[in-house]
C-alpha cells in the first residue's frame, strides 16, 4: 500500500501555476487537475484556448494517476 500524500490547496495552486507556466512556453493549451491521494479533486484549471474535453481528460487522468 502506498502511504496516503496530504496537499493542501496551496500546494495545489503552485502545481496549477507551474504547469500552466510550462505550457505557456510550450504555447499549449491544456487542462491541469490536481487530485488528493484518494482521487478526489482539489484544484482544476483549465486554459484558454483548452478544448471542454481537456478539462474531463486532466481529471479523468489524475484520478486514475491517484488510484
């Protein structure tokens, strides 16, 4: 078993920050979710120019990531 990570959403917010500073550079649009060691969400941005269907791919994605 993989011990349990606590983020707060402070800690949230700087990892939404840094991928939204990643992909300001790599000129992509994308849609960063952050979630807690159960899967569930803390902080979601998605970016201008990001497709709807980003927003449900990032939070699919780190759910699963989490589990």
């Amino acid at each position: 078993m993989r011990p349990a990570l606590a983020l707060e959403l402070n800690d949230a917010q700087r990892l939404l920050a840094a991928a939204a500073a990643e992909a300001h550079r790599d000129g992509s649009h994308v849609a960063v979710a952050v979630v807690d060691g159960g899967g569930r969400l803390i902080a979601f941005q998605r970016l201008d120019g990001a497709s709807a269907a980003a927003a449900d791919a990032a939070i699919a994605k780190a759910r699963m990531a989490a589990l």
